[in-house]
C-alpha cells in the first residue's frame, strides 16, 4: 500500500457532502439545454445587505487583513452578544462567544472539545447529514431519537424516546432547531422538556439555532432562553443564513466562558481565526435588520406558493413549513409504486423534469427516506414552474 493510501481510520467512514451529487447531475442535465428548476441549494437567494458588503470592502482598503484573535473580533463577539440580548433577552458576555470560520467549523469545535471515542452522540431523526459524520470522525457512535410527524403539524421531538435512548456513553444531544430537513420548529414545552433531561442526566446540548430568523408561524423558543444554560448549553449560530452571507464563511458558538477558552485553543492550533475583513464585514451586518426582514417577508410569501402547489398534489403530502426555507415533502406513495429509493426519485426527477430536491436519505437515520427536501430560497416564477414539473412527474409515476 502506497503511504497516500493510508488513510486515518475514522476518515475512511466519512460520507462526502451528499447533497453535491445532486448539482453535479443538475449540471449534466443543463448541458443538454433543459432549463433547470433548482430547489436542491440550502442558501438565501438574495444579496449580502450593502452595509455589510461597504464594511467589508472599507475593511480591505484600510489594511485591515491580518490575523485576529483565535476568538475573532471583541467588537464582534460583543455585538453578537448584543444581538442576543435584543433578540431572546439573554445576558451573554462577550467573553461567551467565539467567531468561527461558518457554524460548519462551530460545529467542529463543539464535537471536538467534548465528544471522545466510545461517546455516544444521540442526534434526532432525521437531522442535518454533518452532525452524524464529525461524530464519527472523533470516534463517538451516532444515536438516534425519532422525530414525529403529526399530519396538518408537522415534525416534532419526542421526549420519552430521547429517554429511552440515552445511555451512560451519551455526551451530547444535538439539538437543530428550527430544523433542516423537517422546518420543524419546536414549541417551549419541548426545549423546556429536552433541557430537563440533559440537565437530569448531566448531558451537553449542542443546540444549532442557524435558522432561527426564518419563521413564518410561533415563536423562537430558545436553549439559551433557561438562565442556567452555562451549565450544559453549547449554543451555535451564524451569519450565514440570517443575512445571506454563506461565502463568506462566519459563525459562532456561545457557551460558557471556560468553554470558550478551550474552543480558543482549538481555533488557534487549526485555522488561527476567522478571515479579518469578513469579520468587519459580519459587524455591518448587525445594522440590516431591514433587510433581514424584508427577506424573510419574502420567503414566507415563497413559503406560501410552495405549499399551495403542492399540499393540493395527490399523492404526496406536506405540512405548512413553520420556519426555515425547506419544505420536507412526503412520497411514500411514490416510492410504493414505483419501488425507488427517495434518492432514485430525486435522480429520476433531475433527468426527467430538470427539477433538483435533495432526498431524504441523506438526512440521517430513517425517516427521511420516504422525503424529498425542497429550499424555497428561489424565485416564485421558478417555484411555480418547478412544482408544476414536479405535479406531471409525480402524476406519471404513479400511472
Ligand atoms: N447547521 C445547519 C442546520 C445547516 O443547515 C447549515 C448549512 N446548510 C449549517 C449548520 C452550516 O452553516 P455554515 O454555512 O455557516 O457553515
């Protein structure tokens, strides 16, 4: 065996971005002239707010593109802080935030300051596709606790199966909320519920709450809403989503300060710091809140033609997105009949129709597979057009 080939262990066991597979067949289809309808791509449609991109460019002419503190920004961390303290009233220090390259690397750094080999990391069903992955890189065993759909609701969690599954190797619970895939969005009983239990049996929530502007029904119920979240909450979000600013690679994680050192200490050892200018850039943003809204106006309206074209559609079925930008469609009928996977349905409707959802398969564990995912992050024209093509394909396939 060559040195090249001798990967690290754990890395052979990680999956590559799933959803990529979809757009490189998109790609292959539009390259045949077919006019593609893309609800595959998990990212706002609209530009970075102007204050954030003037910061940004004025950071870049003042020089300001060197290295920061590991931690990122004081002004930063301290306006994050602020932002939290509108938002949820929670009295965060700034010594309780770290700036990261993307809540992707906030993530990291959350697995990688608690979860060792032999953890178990008990994660919800279905969940975002990475979670699953980093905690198998680090050696820990994903565990899974069910969401559950109600029909007109929608998904929530279910307590007294995150009870049964714990173990006395369970770390950590991770928690997305609102969620990718399901845009479930949890009432406070169940965050209030899920706190108790980590707090009873001494287990870290990791709570990633990136999309936590896009809600279109209830409200926010936070991790960071119970005053005692020093003790057990690793919370996580990011600009990436909030003010459309995926490229520019900037999260963050709140936790206690001790916590924070620690993550410090990764970050230093690993990538140093967020990129500087970004970061000026990210403080800018705090000032569009407009904006923020006026994009989230606009998705609700998107929200509300996605879910008109399809809920009426016989044969699959779909509750109300509450928040996010997703619409997580039922096609078990589908798969029934024609006895594919939800990712040979995704495949067969990008060759057929030139339409790209993201199956529910890539979300980890089970229940994802009789779903497709849908981001209503695009053009309502295009959401016609596309749930129009989606209507005769769902129509000829089941005969
Ligand atoms: N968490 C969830 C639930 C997400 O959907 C995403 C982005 N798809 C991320 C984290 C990562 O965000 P970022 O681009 O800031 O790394």
């Amino acid at each position: 065996m060559r040195p090249i080939e001798r990967f690290a262990p754990n890395l052979n066991s990680l999956a590559g971005e799933s959803t990529l597979v979809y757009q490189e067949k998109a790609r292959e289809v539009a390259a045949r002239g077919v006019k593609v309808i893309n609800f595959g791509i998990g990212q706002p449609d609209v530009p970075t707010p102007a204050v954030a991109r003037e910061e940004a460019k004025l950071a870049l002419d003042q020089g300001f593109t060197g290295y920061t503190s590991a931690l990122g920004l004081e002004e930063l961390r301290q306006a994050v802080a602020d932002d939290l303290k509108e938002r949820l009233g929670s009295d965060v220090r700034k010594e309780e935030v770290i700036i990261t390259p993307g809540a992707k690397m906030s993530l990291f750094l959350a697995f990688a300051a608690f979860v060792a080999p032999g953890d178990e990391v008990l994660l919800f069903d279905p969940a975002f596709y990475s979670y699953a992955e980093v905690a198998r890189l680090l050696g820990a065993r994903p565990t899974y606790a069910k969401m559950r759909r109600e029909s007109g609701k929608g998904f929530s969690i279910d307590l007294e199966d995150v009870q049964s599954k714990l173990s006395p190797k369970t770390k950590m619970i991770v928690l997305n909320n609102p969620s990718n895939p399901t845009a479930a969005l949890l009432d406070k009983k169940e965050v209030e519920g899920l706190a108790q239990i980590a707090k009873e049996r001494g287990i870290l929530l990791l709570s990633d709450e990136i999309y936590d502007h896009f809600i279109y029904e209830g409200e926010m119920a936070s991790s960071l809403d119970d005053s005692s979240w020093r003790d057990y909450v690793i919370y996580v979000n990011g600009f990436s989503k909030t003010f459309s600013m995926t490229g520019w690679r900037l999260g963050y994680v709140v936790a206690d300060s001790s916590v924070i050192k620690k993550m410090g200490t990764l970050a230093a050892n690993t990538y140093t710091c967020p990129n500087s200018f970004a970061q000026r850039g990210a403080l800018g943003a705090f000032r569009a809140k407009g904006e923020v809204q006026q994009m989230v106006d606009l998705f609700k309206r998107r929200r509300d033609v996605i879910y008109g074209e399809l809920s009426s559609l016989k044969g699959v079925s779909l509750d109300k997105p509450r928040a996010t930008f997703y619409a997580f469609l039922e096609v078990t009928q589908v798969l029934k009949t024609t006895g594919w996977s939800a990712k040979q349905f995704s495949i067969k409707l990008i060759e057929e129709k030139g339409v790209v959802t993201i199956p529910g398969d890539v979300f980890p564990e089970n229940v994802g597979r009789n779903y497709v995912r849908l981001s209503f992050a695009l053009a309502e024209d295009k959401i016609r057009e596309g749930t129009k093509r989606i209507a005769e394909f769902v129509r000829e396939s089941l005969g």
